[in-house]
C-alpha cells in the first residue's frame, strides 16, 4: 500500500513551470529517493506535501486521503535550508517545535529526554542554540523532525553538513525508524550519498518526473550485461559472443570491461575465460543511479 | 487556536525574559522618577539661607522688615561709611542702604554686595521694602492692610462648557495634555513595537526556521500570533513602567525629603496612564461591572484632586485610548510584519518603511500644530476618520468632545482598516517569508498578492 500517492500535480510560478504534470507513488514503509539536479522542482514538490504551498493541479493522497491540515502532525519535515531559533535553549525549542505539531507538553517532554539520552546531548538542552557547533545544531533539528514521531519523514538533502560521523549517526537511525514503520522520504541532487539507502526511488528533471520505481527493478531494466574481469594471463577475445569494451594489461595482470552478446549468460563467459586465464574477480557492472539519471536524461533530450 | 496561543506564548516569553527588555523596564521609570524630581530638588538646593545687612538712616523700616526662614536681617547703626566696612569683614549676602527717605519718594535705596546680588535676591528685597512703605501709606491715610485685603480684588476666569449634559468645567490646557500624552504613547508604541514585529519576522527568515513552523502552522496564525505576542510584551513593559515610575517617585521624593505632591496635570497624566494599564491588566479577570466599579472608584478619586479634571469624559478617553492603541497597533503592525517578509534583511527595510511612517509622523506633527488649536476643523476631522491617522489625531480630539457619529465612524474605519491590512499583509507574508536572495520592489509585491499559493 502506498502512504503516498502524487497525482498529475502541476504547479506554477508567474514566470516558470516548477512541477509538470507528475505522478507517482510512495509505497509505506520504506526509503525513497526523490532524486534530481538543483532546479528540478522537489523543493516545490515537498513543500505542496508538507502543505506549505498547494497544487495549482493534481492532487496528493495520503493514506489513501486527500491531503488535509490534520495530516501535518503525522509529517516530519527537515528543509534543505535548516534553522533554528538562535536565541532559544535546545529545550526549550524542542518543546516549542513538538508542541507546535501537537504532542502534549508532558508527551513532548518524554520523548525528548529519550532522543537526549540517544544522541548523548542532554547536557546541550539548557544551552542556547547559537552556542552549538553547526553539526550539533543539525542533529537537534533532526530530533525536532522526528519527534512527534511521524509516519512520514521527508529530508532535504539530509547529509549536507554533517561531518561523516554524525552522518553514519543519522543513517543509522533512520534505518531504524524505518524498520519502526515510518516511510522516509529523501530528496537529494546528490545521487550517489542515497543510493545504497533507497528502496524506491523517483527522478525529477526540470520539472518532470523521468522515472520511478524500486531500485533494484530500475538497475535491472538499465543493466547492460557487462562484466569486470581481474585477472593473471593475456586475455584475448576471439568469440562473437563477447564484446571487449576496454581491457588494461600491466605486470602480467589484466582487468577487462566485456559485454555478452547474442543473449548469452555470465556464466558462459566464466567458462570461456577460465580455459584461458586465471581469474581473480568477475564483477557485473549494474549502472549508478546517476548513470541511469544521465542517460535517461539525455534520452528524452533526443527524443 | 492552539498554535496561536503556542505562538503568542514564545513570542512573548522569549521578549520578556530579554535582558534589554528588563534593563529598559526597570531604567526607564527611574529616568521618569530624576526628570519629576530633580526640578523640585534644584530649586530646594539654591535656596540657601541669606543674611542682609541693613542700614537703615530714615528710620521707617526699624525692625518692620521680617525675618523669613531663608532670608534674614540684622540691623547696623552708625555711618554708610562704617557699615561697609562691617559688611565688608562679614560674608552677609548684601548690604542694604536705606538712605533718609520719606514714604512718599523712596529714592536712593541701594544694595551692596560683594559679587552681583542675584535677581532673586533683589527681588525678594523689593517686596519686602514696597510692601513696608504701602502699609505705612495705609496708615497715613487711615486705611489698615487688614482692610485692604478685604477690599482686594482677585478675579480668575472659570471656563464653563455648555451642553447638552449640563454645564462642565473645563480647562483647555488639562484637556489638551489628556489627548495629547495619550497620542504620544500610541505614536510610540506603534513605532517601537511594530519594528520588533519586523525584526522577529526577518529573524525568522534569515535563521530559515520559518519553513519547518509552517509545514506545522499556517502562515497567518504566525503571523498573528506574533502580532499579538508583541502587543501582550508591549502591555506588561507599559504596566510595569507605570507601576515602577509610581514607587519610583514616591521612594525618591520621600529619600530626599521634598514635598513632591504633584501638580494636579501630572496626576492627571500619572493617574490616567495608570488606570489604563489597570484596565487592561484586568481585562481576563474581571467581570464589566467590576471594570467598571474600578473605573467610577477611580473617577472619584480624581474628582478630589482637580474638578476641571474629574469633568473630563475620562470613561470616554479611557475607552478610546484602548481602541486606538489597539487599533493603531494592529493596523501597523501587520504592515511591518509585511515589510519583513518582503525583505532578506533589515538594511533592506528602507523603501518600504517609508509609506509607514509618513502617515505617522504626519499625524503626529499635525496633532499638535493644528488639530491641538482646531480641534474640530476640517483637518482634525479628516485625519481623525482616515484609519491611518486617527488613531493619533482622534486621540487629540476626544477630550474636547467629538460627536458620537464620528467616534463611531472613525472606529469602524479603523476597524475595517485594520482588517484590511492584515490581509494584505498576510498575502505579502505568505510568499515573502519564503523567498530568499531576490531584491523586491513594489511591483514584485503587488503580484504576491494574487499568487495562489
């Protein structure tokens, strides 16, 4: 079931398009990608889900609902441009932020001495936030972007600014919020720092979703049955069967890029090479994400 | 409502708690308490006891010339001569020669002293001697001072209001002071807090915190809730200032011993000041009739202390001066509110402040170079119904008597006028706290409020 259904949303600026007619679906329970160059229009995107602007057209389903003002609370939002009150204790702001989505003081209270005692900063909630480090300003927001425990969490560009330590920190738990039930939403031009997190993602480019779908089907339909070979000997490929893309030579140690061709399968390659050399490692080449955004950008480009 | 409330409630707590806000709290009746003070404490100081040295040759004066508690006289004898050399080696203030005069040509008397005697001095010496030679006039033609004074005429004019109501008393310089202090307090309340209004806004926008509390409020409950926020902070520092200027004065003129009883003007400010504070502190608790119990208790009060004053509408003034202040805030308010969503900072403001403040600052200078001497003219009139002036120019006029039907239309102007604003406020908000790095200009901002968002 889908937490999440965006349907032909449309939305308009006095002098630009920044969403054109874009539908997919965000199935619950797990990590997805919306992925995309600066520009691309998920800003606006997030901000009609978060109910900060509204579609011009189209509309967005949640849970299977249109979209209404109740939904917020079940809504985490971390913006790309992340802020606090500079003047307000930790504490205090963490209250201010959860009571403004509709916890309870003494539930708001609760939860937050759980997240200090996680996070290991219960000594910052009487510090004011313009006394913390950058990173530690960025893990009390996400601790305000989480706290009302919502069923949705949507992070903008999430690893921006923290060093790697806090970073691991921060995947870590929100893997573990997803395995708790909630559904994550990421939104990054950073393909690379999300792929291996994303269970599903979709593609936005100026203003148009270019593809959606759960990665690995995504990596399958973009796979070109190339494979790295590593190995001792001299390789040489006579066979038709088998397309030599690039091939390097040093010290006796070869490593090759080959494409089967004629719908055969890896291991008939395998079984060719072994009778001529000794193989160290045979790695199928599956496209990045990224690869797969350029090439299909540059597809629909031509088309 | 309940993030209103939320909103209201950080915006005012996070104000309150400033230090800036306690030090002005607490600095600004005590400058208030030293300004009423120090005259009184000045002239008291100057009041040195002075000693006149007399030499009196008519022999009309003799000892007719009284000691008072800071002017004293010893008498000399013996030559001019002689008695500069006396006063010479004394440190007496002055020396006074009378020469051999008669009561009807009083020629030749002079004063001697070491530096310039001081006007007052002189003064007080002239009194004394002129007095002296008129009682002594008195007598020579059979009249006595007691008979005199019986005969003596002192004419004050009583200034009397027909009306409707009845006859009043009146008195242009209370009344005046009555509008006048309450359009200052509205003036700058309206300035001071309408700009933090505008800063809070860019203080939001600049930290980028306003996207993560609208994906959790609407933009105008922010809007609102810190409008109204600021007023509440505006309300207690008033209050307090009231409050604290009362003990104020009364510790220092009590340390320093004056008869600090003030005049019945600055009661009237004190006390009016103070009673609307009281009226809006007690807004929540208190049931209308016991505002009103307060009120008359008040009215009574004052009624002891000056009649001119007590004939006053002071229920009227009172109840207009909370409209207005009210009024004019949230008129003004939304509009700076508007100004700092609009800009990325507040040296940017410029521009935009300047159609703000030139109604004020119009409505403040008229008020008292021409709706303070025609109060019912045609530029008084007009100022006092436009939404943007009359929360200043009304003010002004409301203690002369204004007709109900203009009260009524100004209020419901202003009303109407403040609605608008808000709106067209909230229309530049909605888009402005969102847009960051791009230089507005009118026309920019005249499209934000047909945006659809």
């Amino acid at each position: 079931m889908s937490i999440l259904k965006i349907d032909g949303v449309t939305k308009r600026y006095s002098n630009h398009t920044a969403l054109d007619n874009v539908s997919f679906a965000i199935p619950a329970g797990c990590i997805f990608g919306l992925l995309g160059p600066n520009g691309a229009g998920k800003t606006s995107l997030i901000r009609i889900i978060t109910q900060i602007t509204g579609a011009d057209e189209g509309e967005i389903y949640f849970r299977g609902e249109r979209l209404k003002p109740d939904h917020i609370k079940d809504m985490g939002y971390l913006p790309e441009e992340r802020g606090l009150y500079k003047k307000m204790k930790v504490g205090e702001q963490l209250l201010y932020l959860a009571q403004l989505k509709g916890l309870s003081k003494a539930d708001a209270t609760a939860r937050i001495k759980t997240w200090v005692d996680r996070f290991e900063i219960r000594e910052w909630l009487g510090k004011h936030i313009e006394d913390l480090s950058k990173g530690m300003q960025q893990k009390v927001q996400f601790i305000a972007t989480v706290l009302h425990e919502p069923t949705l969490i949507i992070l903008d560009e999430p690893f921006s600014g923290f060093d790697p330590i806090n970073a691991n920190l921060i995947k870590d738990e929100i893997l573990r919020l997803r395995d708790n039930g909630a559904t994550i939403i990421f939104s990054t031009h950073r393909m690379e720092s999300v792929e291996e997190l994303c269970d599903n993602i979709a593609l936005i480019n100026r203003s148009q979703k270019v593809l959606d779908g759960p990665v690995r089907e995504i990596k399958d339909a973009y796979k070109t049955d190339t494979f790295q070979v590593i190995g001792n000997g001299h390789l040489l490929v006579t066979s038709p069967d088998f397309k030599v893309l690039e091939q390097h030579e040093n010290n006796g140690v070869f490593r090759a890029n080959i494409k089967l061709e004629n719908g055969v399968k890896p291991n008939d390659l395998l079984r060719y090479l072994v009778e001529r050399v000794e193989i160290h490692s045979f790695v199928e080449l599956v496209p990045s994400i990224n690869d797969i955004f350029i090439r299909k950008v540059t597809e629909t480009h031509h088309a | 409502m309940h993030k209103i409330w939320l909103i209201i409630q950080r915006e005012y707590l996070t104000r309150v708690r400033k230090k800036s806000f306690i030090i002005m709290t607490l600095l600004t009746p005590l400058l208030l308490a030293t300004f009423m003070i120090l005259p009184g404490l000045l002239i008291t100081m100057s009041g040195d006891e002075e000693t006149v040295m007399v030499l009196d040759e008519s022999g009309l004066f003799g000892d007719k010339l009284e000691n008072k508690k800071d002017l004293k006289f010893v008498h000399l004898a013996g030559s001019l001569e002689q008695a500069k050399t006396v006063y010479q080696e004394t440190d007496n203030t002055a020396l006074l020669y009378i020469p051999k005069i008669t009561i009807d040509n009083p020629e030749g008397i002079t004063i001697y002293g070491k530096k310039n005697t001081s006007i007052q001095t002189q003064m007080r010496l002239e009194n004394a001697l002129e007095k002296e030679i008129e009682n002594q006039r008195f007598m020579a033609s059979g009249l006595d001072r007691a008979t005199l004074d019986k005969i003596e005429a002192d004419v004050k004019l009583n200034t009397i209001n027909l009306s409707e109501e009845g006859e009043k008393d009146n008195n242009a310089i209370i009344t005046s002071a009555a509008g006048v202090v309450a359009a200052v307090i509205i003036y700058f309340f309206i300035f001071l807090y309408g700009v933090q209004i505008m800063r809070g806004v860019i203080e939001e926008k600049t930290s980028r915190i306003v996207e993560v509390i609208i994906s959790s409020v609407k933009p105008f409950q922010l809007m609102m809730g810190k409008i109204i926020g600021i007023a509440a902070v505006g309300l207690t520092q008033f209050l307090l200032w009231i409050i604290l200027s009362f003990v104020a004065v009364t510790a220092v003129s009590a340390a320093f011993g004056i008869d600090a009883a003030p005049s019945p003007m600055e009661q009237y400010q004190a006390g009016k000041v103070a009673a609307e504070g009281e009226s809006v502190a007690n807004l929540d608790e208190e049931t209308p009739e016991e505002a009103a119990a307060n009120s008359d208790e008040f009215a009574n009060t004052i009624q002891d202390v000056t009649q001119s004053f007590a004939n006053l509408p002071l229920l009227l003034i009172f109840g207009c001066f909370l409209f207005y202040f009210l009024g004019g805030y949230l008129l003004y308010g939304s509009l700076f509110g508007a100004i700092g969503a609009a800009v990325d900072n507040e040296t940017d403001t410029q521009q935009f402040m300047m159609p703000i403040t030139i109604p004020l600052v119009i409505s403040f200078i008229m008020s008292y170079s021409v709706v303070l001497k025609n109060p019912d003219g045609a530029v008084a009139f007009w100022m006092s119904i436009i939404p943007f002036t009359s929360p200043i120019v009304m003010m002004v006029r409301v203690p002369f008597g204004v007709p109900a039907w203009e009260l009524l239309l100004s209020m419901g102007l202003l009303i109407v006028g403040f609605i608008f604003t808000t709106w067209l406020a909230s229309r530049i908000y909605r888009v402005g706290i969102l847009m960051y790095g791009k230089k507005i200009n009118y026309k920019e901002l005249s499209k934000w409020l047909f945006y659809r968002v």
